[in-house]
C-alpha cells in the first residue's frame, strides 16, 4: 500500500490519503500516482478478522500536457494511423 491508511470500525470503513504527497509515475507514465492499495486487498478489523470485503484503489491526477516528454517523430495519433 502506498499512502493509504485503513480503518474499520463496525461495518464503515474509513480511507485517509495524504493529497500533498508528489506522488511517483504511472506505469503509462502520463500520470502521478497519489495512494495505491496495490490490487485486491483483504479488509481487516482492528481485532484481526478478515471482512469478505476487498479493496482496489488508485488516486492519481494527470501529468500536464506540456510536462509529458514528446512522441518520437511526431504525436502519437499519427503514430498510430500510420501502423
């Protein structure tokens, strides 16, 4: 889990994210990762049960246009028309 706190009491479950965090590259690279769980995982409550329920989340907010690094020989539109 990358920044992500997890709380469980009763049957609520309660995320914290710290926004402010820069976060790292998406594998697509065209946008920064805030929090990610890192797949399915198991809710646990504070006395170490296992919920049936499951998370899988992902925060991130796009990488401006202007800051992504270019397409070799032009834009990626005409990349793909011309395959």
């Amino acid at each position: 889990m990358e920044n992500l706190i997890l709380k469980v009491k009763d049957n609520t479950l309660t995320i914290t994210i710290d926004l402010s965090v820069p976060g790292r590259p998406s594998n697509s690279g065209r946008s920064t990762v805030i929090a990610c769980s890192g797949g399915n995982i198991p809710l646990i409550t504070p006395d170490g049960e296992y919920r049936v329920e499951r998370l899988n989340l992902t925060v991130s907010k796009p990488i401006p246009q202007e800051e992504l690094p270019a397409w070799p020989d032009g834009d990626m539109a005409a990349i793909t028309e011309q395959t």
